[in-house]
C-alpha cells in the first residue's frame, strides 16, 4: 500500500442470490476478521450489511444481520493462531460475548476488549448494529507491559469511557472524511485510553492524584518524546513532582519512565516513516530525530515493538 494508506468499503448480501448469501457473508467476515465458524438461526434469505475502514495498522468494521453466532473453537485457535485483540460495542440491540468462562450481554454504552488468541462466542438478533475495532496484539500489550486480560463490560456512558464510544463512533461516521495518517492518529488515541480504561484508571476508588500525575507526565512525554534528555528524573523536574510520584502513577498501569519514553519515541518513528514529507531522511537522521542515541538501537527497539525494521516499514508505505 502507499503511504498513508486508507480504503473505505461496503459489502451487503443483497448483492447475491439468496441461496449463495450464507456463504458471502461467512466468506468477508473471516476475510475482515479472523478464521470463525458460523451458526446460522435462518440461513434462507439472510440479509446483512458490513461497512469496512481500515489502513496498514487498524480496521473499523459496522454491521449488522440477521441472527447469528460467530464461534472461534479451540481447534481454531491451534491451527490459525491470532493474538490481536478487537474492542466491540453495540450501537444499538444487544450482542452476547463469551470468552475466558465470562459471560458479556453489552447494549448501548458498554464494550468489551477481547482477544482472538483464545476461544468466544459471538452472539446477537437483528436488532444489533455493532462496531468493531480491529487492534494489533503489540498495541494493547507493549503499552500494558503484559497481556491484556479480556476485560468486559466497560462502562462507555461515564468519563474515560464515554469519551471512548464518542471517538469510536465519530471514526465511523466521518470515515469517508479522513486520511490514512489521521485515521490511524485517532485509533492510537483510542487505543491508547483504552489501555487505561481496562486497567481500571476510571474507577471511583483508583487513586485521584496519581491519576492526574499519570495523565500529566502521559502528556509530557508525547509533547517532548523527540528530546534526547528526557527521562524520568527531567519529568519529575519539570512537572514539580518526585521521581517516586511518578514511578508509582506509571506503575499502576504496568509501566514505567523508561518504557514510557521508548514507546512514544518509536510511535513518533513510525508516524514519520509513513509520512511521505521525511522520506527523505535517513534512518539515522530519524533516530537522532526522535530520540534515539543511534539508529542500531532504534532498530533493535522498533523490530521488537512492530515486528520488522524501520527500512522495512518505509517500504511498506512508499
């Protein structure tokens, strides 16, 4: 794909016969998502309607059909092995999730994170109009410093996560409003508070400062990420609060200053290496760029962050 790559497609089964609508519908939803079995309640006639955004990085799918269950089976699993992760959301209707021994019944204003790398069933009438995000596994667990637990029935009507269903649905309704680089912009944001979100950061009883100092250095990091002298002993500096403050608010999300930077860093490093403006810089000149002591460390970091070296990545988008 070029760079900035953004495509915006619809597939409806009234573009085939009646008969053949089972099979097209099985057919783009193991294309779009991930190899599922199928459990049709009506399989005569059936109607649905998929509307896909998706880049090199994320995809944002909207349906709805008629009944049906989606089953990854742990045969599934063994032979085609996924370990992305989706954050689904009803926009209206109700959708059943079952995953890890859990049970999810989500209507308007809850979402759940799920994972593909272990078995659920996916349920719901059509009275369902759901959402889909589609994540990469290194987005959720690099930032989390593990991996994710299947977090379920997430508060979207309230704070952190009623500014996430709001993003979530503005990224579908202006989808054929955006570019690849600004798609790709929101989704990290939305990834990036979901992350908080399951790691309980909007509860009542989570500790209010260190919330607040957790947001702030979060900023501060994103604002000054291309400066070789960040750490933590400059933030704590620079924001007025101890090193300790600041290792603790981070810890409470499973990371810390140093994890913290690097990973910002490599966002600002892949953000550019798509961006047809700094094709002409090289990967050295990017490293001293955004951070970095030298372009081998960069290198190092950015194929075990995104699975391939910057080189690769440009080429990928140019």
């Amino acid at each position: 794909m070029s760079a900035g790559s953004y495509v915006v497609e619809s597939v409806r089964t009234g573009e085939v016969g009646a008969r053949e609508r089972t099979d097209f519908w099985s057919e783009h939803v193991v294309s779009f998502q991930t190899p599922l079995d199928f459990r049709y309640a009506h399989s005569e006639a059936f109607r649905g309607e998929m509307t896909r955004q998706r880049s090199d990085s994320y995809q944002l799918v909207s349906w709805n059909c008629d009944q049906i269950e989606y089953v990854r089976t742990p045969g599934l699993v063994r032979r085609k092995p996924d370990d992305a992760y989706r954050f689904v959301l009803p926009a209206s209707g109700e959708l059943v999730l079952r995953q890890d021994g859990q049970e999810a019944r989500l209507t308007p204003g809850t979402g759940s994170l799920m994972t593909l790398g272990a078995p659920f069933e996916l349920a719901h009438d059509a009275s369902l109009r759901g959402i889909i995000l589609s994540i990469p596994s290194q987005e959720i667990d690099g930032p989390l410093g593990r991996k994710a637990p299947l977090a379920t029935g997430l508060d979207l009507t309230r704070g952190l996560g009623r500014v996430v269903d709001s993003m979530v649905r503005s990224l579908h309704e202006e989808r054929d409003h955006l570019t690849g680089t600004q798609f790709d912009a929101v989704s990290d944001r939305i990834v990036e508070l979901l992350c908080m979100l399951a790691a309980g950061d909007d509860r009542p009883d989570a500790p209010g400062h260190l919330r607040e100092v957790e947001a702030m250095v979060r900023r501060h990091v994103r604002e000054h990420a291309a400066d070789p002298a960040l750490s933590g002993s400059s933030m704590a500096r620079d924001l007025g609060w101890s090193l300790r403050q600041i290792q603790l608010a981070l810890q409470r999300v499973g990371t810390t200053p140093r994890d913290l930077i690097r990973e910002e860093r490599l966002r600002l490093v892949r953000d550019r290496l798509r961006c047809t403006d700094c094709a002409h810089l090289t990967i050295t000149e990017l490293a001293y760029a955004c951070g970095f002591s030298s372009a081998s460390t960069l290198s190092t970091a950015f194929r075990r962050r995104f699975g391939m070296s910057p080189r690769e990545m440009r080429h990928r988008h140019h």
